[in-house]
C-alpha cells in the first residue's frame, strides 16, 4: 500500500472531519450538546425608545428602555396585548409605552410616597433609596380604562386607579387625590415576594401584610364581598414565599373557579429535617365566603400540595429541587388545562442546581382529590388520613341552589377539618416524573422563564426562554427521542440582553409582535422571539439550527409559516439532520463554512494559532478556554497574543491544551463563533516519529495513549496499489499531518472516516462527498506521478508564526 496515498486519505478525511460530524446522524446525536453551541446568534432586538446606551443606537437591532432620567428600578411589568402597549413600574414612577412599530412614544407619571412617608420611613431605620421610596409591585388591568397600581410608598402600601384610556389612544393619567390604602395589597417591604391576580374585580394576593413582614397571608380583597383571609396558624403557612397566583376554572361553571398560588414554605411534614423547604401549589375556591360562626372571613377551602422535582441520584435518593425560583402557565385553548412551567433551584454546599419541571393541571386535582396528610399527634408519623371525611369535602365549592349553597352554610365539623387538613398526602409529580431540563454548576442562577408553543412541520414545541441572574436569555427546547424517557436539551440561543450582568426579574411574550419583554432593574428590553437569517444562508445550516421558528423555504432560512402552500419547507427539529432534508439542496460552498468545531494541534515549544475572525469588524473578540469542567477567560499576555485573526501562541505549553472559545460581542451581545480543541503534540513524539519516517518505517503511526504503534489503512477496498519509492518526499507530508491529526486522535480520525468512506450505503448516499473523494484521489495520482516532492496541499504554515 502506497504510503503516500495512506496520508492522502487522512488529509482528505481530516480536511472533511468536520463535515462528517455534521453529516452522520449518530454521530449528531452524539455531540447533541455540540451541534447546540454553534447555533448561538445574536438576537435582533428592535429599536423603540429613546435613553439608550450610546452603542446600542448605533443599530437597529437591539434596545433597552432604563426610564427618561436612567433610573428605572424596574419592579413591575404589565405588557397589554390588546391596546399595544407596555406599563412598567418602578422607583416613585409608572410609565406607558407604544409599541406600535411606528410609535415610539412613553409617558410617565411621577408617583412619590405620600407627604411625610418617606421621612417617617427613614426614622425608622430603613434606607432611603433602597427601601423608603414607592416601589411599584402591582400593576394590574382592572376594568376597560384604568390599571391598578400599588406601590410600597415609604413602608405605607397605597393603590391608585390608573387612567390609560381605550385602544388607540395614548393617555396615562392618575388621580392623585385619589389614592387609597395599599395594606394587603402589595407588601411594605420592597424585597419581600409576592404574587397577585385578578378575578372580576377581586384581587387575590399572596404576601406579607405588616409593617414587619411576619403576617403571611393569603387574602382576597377589593370588589362586593368582605376581605377574605387565611388564619395565622403555621399549619397553612409556614414563612411563604410566593411566586406566582392565577385563576383557572375548573369548567364552564363560574362557581367552580379556583385561584391557585405557587409558593415555598417551610415544610412542617418534614419531621426532623429541620428547616426544610417544599413548593407548594395552594388553592382557595372563589366563591369561598367563609364560615359562619368558625373561620369568619376566613378561607374554609383552602387546600395545599406539595410540587416535587427531582432527578434520581445514586443509591436510590432522588436529588430535589426544593426552591421554587419562577411559574409560567403556558395557557392553550382549553383555559382548564395550561401546563404549569416551573423552575426550580437546589443550592448547598455540595451542589447548585437548577431545574424545570411541567406539571399538568389534571396531576394537581388528583393530588387535590385525593387522602389528606394527617398526623394524630407529636409522636405520630405523617400519613395519609383514614378516617371519614365530613361531607361535603373541604376544598370542594359550594354552589348556590344545592344544599350547601354558600361556604357559611357548611356544618362547623367541615370547618374544623378544613382548619386541621390543609396539606393533601400526595404531591403532585411534574410529567413524565423527570425534568424537562437540568442544569447543574452553571456559573449563573436560573430566575425566569416563559414558554411559547410553536408549531413546526413535525409537531408542536414549547421553546422555553430562560432568564438569569446575568442579564442573559437562553432559548432551549427538550426533545424527547422515540418513545424513550430521555429527553435532550438544545440551546438554541444564548441572547446577551444586557451588557451589564443584572438580574432578570421579568418576561413576557407578545405573540402580536413576535417579541420577548425582559425586564431587569437595569431596564425592559425588547428582543425578537426569533432571528432566522442568522442561521446562515444554506440550508443544512437552517436545518441544524434546529429552531421551530425556522424553516428552510427554497432559498432562504426564514419563519416557519404552518399554512403557507411553499414548495421547499425542509425543517427537522428532532434530529437536525441535513442529509435528509437538504438532499437535493445546494450543500457546497457555504455549508463547509459553518463548521467551527475543529481540532488544532500545535507542537511543544513552537508556535500555534487559533484562528477566529468575527463576521463583523466591530465586534469584538473574547477568548475562553474550558479545562475539565471549567470555563475561563484565556490570559493574554507576551507569550499568548490575541489578534485581528485570532489567538496566537508564540511559544506552546502542553498546559495549553483545552477547548478554546471565541466569542464576538457587539453591541452587547456575545455570540460563539468557534470551539477549537489544541491538542499539544510533545517534541519528543515528533521526533521519534521523524526518525522513524527517515527509517522506512513509514505507515506506522504511534498511538501516544497505548505507546504502540498501528498500523492504518483507511478504506482498503479503495486504495489502489501504487509503488512505495516516494518515502522520501512524503517526510514533509508526515511532519504537517502529524501537527494536525495527532497520534492520540487516530482511531477517532479513522473511526470517523471509515464511517464516511468506507461504508456502501453512505457511500451510495453521499454521492457529491464521493466526488471529492475521487478527486482527492485524482490529484494523489497526479501527485505521485511527480518526480519532486512538491506538496499538492499545504496544512497552515505554523511556521510563519514562530518567532
Ligand atoms: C434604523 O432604522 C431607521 C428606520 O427604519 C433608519 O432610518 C435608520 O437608518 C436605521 N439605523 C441604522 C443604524 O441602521
Ligand atoms: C374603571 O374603574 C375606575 C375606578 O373605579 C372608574 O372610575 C371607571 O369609571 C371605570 N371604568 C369603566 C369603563 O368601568
Ligand atoms: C451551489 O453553491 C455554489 C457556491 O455557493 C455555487 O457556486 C453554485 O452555483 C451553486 N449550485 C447550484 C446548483 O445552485
Ligand atoms: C520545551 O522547552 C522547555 C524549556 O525550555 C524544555 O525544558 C523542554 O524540554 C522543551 N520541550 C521540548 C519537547 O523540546
Ligand atoms: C515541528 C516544528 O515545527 N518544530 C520546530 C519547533 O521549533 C524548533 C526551534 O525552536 C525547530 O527546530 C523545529 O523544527
């Protein structure tokens, strides 16, 4: 076997490595995690206000609105769908803004605390600027004109009506004679939690309602009917911590209506883990009036269950997710059954994790409609309760006209049970028992999440748009292969939203304008659910995007449309696979181009270069390098230069060895161009193997990892007998290639190789990959037949960078 012909093969192959991982679907799946880290774009954020940072302006794509005078303290969000307009809140101010395409218009309303407040505030012993200012929690539509809002004001809670007019209009006006009494509407305190929720005109809230944040409450205020509570007992609340309250009807029958609150509470049925916290999924009936001569004004139906997310852990302990950091109700047509999306946090000393759990609304009415949690006394164990249940059953409506018209109507033994049972026995386990997504040591916290429900040419998706704590949004879908429990996480995007790494404290999506709302104390911003023609301009790169929102037309990667009548609509979001969509695609030329996962290898004490050009010259470049586990900035100095090309290293260490990233970032988001693996080949290695070279030794390669040496001839069947006089020449050959395969990578490269070449029913498949290969081959002949040792391909002069 002609020896130069071997290297022939491996230079094809390696020059095409990367196109095989793109190609071959196991292989896909295989380095699922990889194929997702390329597909991070920039976000196209919309231009829309004024008081933006100074390079944010300088395109159209991105904006953040941080408030007239730039200091927002963004604390409350209400984007109205229906008028096209944006109501924020903040520190002493509420603004509105338009956002048609062609407006760009806000108003403000200046909204301090009432005269006196603020210094009775401060003789208090509270901040001035963090804690005695109106700090606006609620912001709510309440009837066809006006807006509740309800802001802390100095540690004395007020409300007031907001006027915003009707749709088309731009007003925003307040009363400010006409502000009332905030208590039990909003917390005093600023940093307490809190949930709210419109049912008619009754407000629903979950909070503290003193002055020292210690009365935990569930109350229902506003409207006809008088104030409704729960009781002061530990046994129904035990230091919550709400985050999310929603109404959702149990059918088409308004007396069956339920209001839910998601929260965290010390769990009492924990036993002897003192301090333990459980999420909970509380619920009262609306029409709960209470008893009539026990629990007056007092909830009589409010029942609770516990919210379990956890991941099976060794030794058959589950690891829980007990922290509940945010819920989106992802509503659908049937306003019954939205689908409960949860994040939740596990943070110790040994672990910090994040989770997101789905569970279904017909899970947490069984859990609701089943055995109560019961403990016969101090010295008993928690259990399911046996014993009769007294008629009718609490957390069970009341209806008028049955006998049991009203909640006054029920029997004291109905109260007294509902007083001692709030907790159900079963919690409530997310779908298919597992997370949808997992993430584990992340060097950020996972705070916010919406969900949006698209519908691509396989079925539907739920993208899930991620907040943090560092001013970033991921785009994530989970995949579920076959009928396996598995699921597999993309990250579609990683949107940089703001510059500076604050906390994401709000989202919302507009399916009207297609656009994601994040709000962070530094600001709202306004960010494209989705930027198709990033993906590039081919349509194997649409495809390996991987994005529902994407589809490849014929010609451009562009929004996936489910009823448009387009002849080539090629999108595979389960399996990113390009072979079977783009078959009769156009796939050369730019599809190489979107390769950038790759292997470099350099030599031990000579120069390397990693090479990463951003696709726009005002972006600038950062590199990271990833060891083990650990990602860190890649530290520049005389020995180690970042350039206009890339990262150059003047000298290499075998220290260097890692995975390096280079990000671009422009205009404050960062996108990853590339993921380069720099393998150091160690002097001695490539010595021997010259001497070997030099001895005739030529078609043996040293396998560093095993210290023996192998021999490989790629696709036997295909190589062609040829003479072996060309040792000579071939030592050129041997020093390049060992600079870019490496001894330790040889039986992937082989692996890989024999998988593309070697293989009838690839082969058959991959006609125009053959081409090339057959070309390849052409000019090994044609090379050989030369006398001199000229080189047909030069490797990168690594050379040219020595010093
Ligand atoms: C932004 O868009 C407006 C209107 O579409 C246009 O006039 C302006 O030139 C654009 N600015 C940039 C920097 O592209
Ligand atoms: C909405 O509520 C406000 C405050 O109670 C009231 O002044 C206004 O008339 C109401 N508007 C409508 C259309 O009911
Ligand atoms: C395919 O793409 C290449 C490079 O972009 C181009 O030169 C060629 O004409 C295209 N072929 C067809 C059939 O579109
Ligand atoms: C690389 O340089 C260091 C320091 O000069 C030396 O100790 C080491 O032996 C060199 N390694 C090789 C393979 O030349
Ligand atoms: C493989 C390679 O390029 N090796 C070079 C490394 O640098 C030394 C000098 O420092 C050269 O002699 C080698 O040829």
């Amino acid at each position: 076997m002609n020896y130069c012909l071997v290297l022939l093969h491996l230079i094809t192959c390696f020059f095409t490595f990367s196109v095989v991982l793109l190609w071959e679907h196991p292989l896909l799946r295989r380095i699922g995690v990889l194929t997702a880290k390329w597909v991070s774009f920039v976000p196209l954020l919309m231009l829309f206000f004024s008081s933006l940072p100074a390079d944010l302006l300088s395109t159209n794509r991105s904006s953040i609105f941080s408030g007239h005078h730039g200091q927002l303290s963004l604390t409350a969000v209400f984007l109205d769908e229906y008028r096209d307009r944006l109501f924020l809140g903040g520190k002493d101010i509420l603004y509105s803004l338009m956002l048609g395409p062609a407006s760009s218009e806000s108003k403000e309303i200046y909204w301090p605390p009432l005269p006196g407040n603020r210094e009775d505030c401060i003789q208090t012993g509270k901040e001035p600027q963090t804690e005695c200012a109106n700090f606006v929690r609620l912001l709510q539509p309440y009837n066809r004109t006006h807006l509740l809002a309800c802001g802390t004001g100095a540690f004395q809670p007020m409300c007031a009506f907001i006027y915003v007019g009707h749709r088309g209009e731009h007003v925003f006006t307040m009363d400010p004679t006409n502000v009332e009494n905030g208590r039990g509407k909003v917390p005093h305190d600023p940093s307490l939690p809190f949930a709210s929720t419109f049912s008619g005109d009754e407000l629903y809230t979950g909070l503290t309602a003193d002055f020292l944040g210690r009365d935990s409450v569930i109350l229902r205020s506003m409207g006809g009917r008088s104030t409704m509570r729960t009781e002061t007992d530990q046994k129904l609340l035990h230091d919550p911590k709400f985050i999310a309250a929603h109404l959702i009807p149990d059918n088409d029958d308004r007396d069956n209506d339920k209001v839910y609150f998601f929260f965290t509470e010390k769990a009492t049925e924990a036993g002897d883990r003192e301090g333990a916290i459980h999420t909970r999924v509380g619920r009262v009936c609306a029409n709960d009036v209470g008893g009539q001569r026990v629990l007056v004004n007092k909830w009589s139906t409010f029942i609770k269950a516990r919210l379990v997310c956890s991941v099976p852990g060794p030794h058959g302990i589950d690891t829980h997710f007990n922290q509940l950091e945010d819920i989106f109700l992802l509503r659908t047509k049937d306003e019954r059954n939205p689908d409960v999306y949860a994040i939740f946090s596990s943070i110790s000393n040994v672990f910090q994790g994040f989770a997101v759990c789905v569970y279904r609304m017909a899970d947490i009415r069984e859990a609701f409609n089943g055995p109560f949690a019961h403990k016969e006394g101090p010295d008993y164990q928690w259990g399911a309760y046996e014993g009769r249940v007294p008629y009718p059953r609490p957390g069970v409506v009341s209806k008028p006209g049955r006998e049991f018209g009203s909640t006054k109507d029920f029997p004291d033994s109905v109260l007294q049970f509902a007083r001692s049972h709030p907790l159900m026995w079963r919690p409530v386990y997310p779908a298919l028992r597992q997370p949808v997504l997992v993430k584990a040591n992340i060097p950020y916290k996972l705070k916010q999440i919406v969900v949006d429900r698209v519908e691509a040419e396989d079925g539907l998706y739920d993208v899930m748009f991620i907040g943090t704590d560092v001013g970033t949004v991921l785009k994530v879908i989970a995949l579920h292969s076959g009928n396996s429990l598995e699921t597999e996480e993309v990250t579609l995007e990683e949107l940089q939203v703001f510059k500076v790494p604050t906390p994401i404290t709000s989202m919302d999506i507009s399916v009207k304008r297609q656009a994601l709302y994040v709000g962070s104390p530094a600001g709202v911003a306004q960010v494209k659910l989705h930027r198709c023609e990033t993906y590039g301009k081919a349509c194997a790169e649409c495809c390996l995007a991987r994005d529902p929102y994407c589809a490849w037309d014929g010609s451009l990667c562009a929004r996936y449309t489910p009823n448009s009548k387009r002849r080539y609509r090629r999108q595979d979001i389960r399996h990113g696979n390009p072979v079977l969509q783009c078959v009769d695609q156009n796939l050369s030329g730019k599809y190489l181009d979107v390769t950038e996962d790759r292997v470099v290898y350099g030599t031990e004490n000579n120069s390397s270069f990693l090479e990463c050009v951003p696709r726009s010259p005002q972006a600038t470049v950062s590199w990271l390098v990833q060891r083990d586990d650990r990602k860190e900035e890649v530290k520049l100095d005389e020995r180690v230069m970042s350039t206009e090309q890339g990262l150059l290293f003047r000298r290499l260490f075998r220290q260097d060895e890692g995975v390096y990233i280079c990000h671009s970032r422009e205009h404050g988001f960062t996108q990853t161009l590339a993921r380069l693996t720099l393998e150091v080949l160690q002097g001695e290695t490539v010595d021997e193997l010259m001497a070997r070279d030099t001895a005739g030794l030529s078609d043996t390669f040293k396998d560093r990892s095993t210290g023996s040496y192998r021999a490989w001839m790629p696709c036997s069947a295909y190589s062609r007998g040829g003479s072996s006089s060309q040792i000579g020449q071939s030592r050129t050959w041997f020093k390049d290639i060992m600079q870019l395969i490496g001894p330790s990578n040889l039986p992937h490269v082989e692996e890989y190789c024999e998988r593309m070449w070697c293989n009838d029913k690839l082969r058959r498949k991959h006609k125009s990959m053959l081409e090339k290969y057959r070309q390849a081959q052409e000019s090994a002949r044609k090379a050989r037949s030369k006398s001199s040792g000229e080189r047909n391909r030069t490797p990168r002069d690594l050379s040219a960078w020595e010093e």
